[in-house]
C-alpha cells in the first residue's frame, strides 16, 4: 500500500501537494471555525473555497519550478 501511495506521489507531485494542503488547511478550518456557528452550507462553502485555495497556491508556486527548468535548459542549450 505504501509503495502505491509513493509511486503515485512521485508520479503527480502537485497533486500530492494539493491534496496534502488542502487537508491541512481545511483542518485549520474546522478548527479554528468549530465555535462560530456557521451553518453547515456556509461551511461547505468555506471548505470548498478552502481546496479551490489550496490548489492555486501549489500552481502558483510551480511557476518557479517552471522558470527553474526554462533558466536551466536555456543554459545547457548555449553551451
């Protein structure tokens, strides 16, 4: 089972990263949101703006990998 989950995280590395996030800040959510008295469409609302959140941060922190990866092909191609 382990070596499936590795696998598939060494396969899709952003989703994983995705997944990973988005479950740590929605438990953030709930508890930081368990004595406020949302109403449970109010929270499902926050928990889905939650991962929406989540996965634009992981695309846009991919943009710096992206422009790693251009930099350094540009620089092997001129030598």
């Amino acid at each position: 089972m382990w070596t499936a989950i590795k696998g598939f995280a060494e396969r899709h590395p952003r989703l994983t990263a995705w997944i990973a996030l988005a479950i740590g800040m929605v438990a953030i959510l709930l508890w930081s949101a368990r004595d406020v008295g949302l109403t449970p469409s109010q929270l499902l609302a926050l928990v889905i703006a939650t991962i929406v959140l989540a996965g634009l941060c992981v695309w846009i922190i991919s943009w710096e990998d992206e422009e790693e990866e251009t930099g350094s092909q540009s620089q092997s191609s001129k030598q």
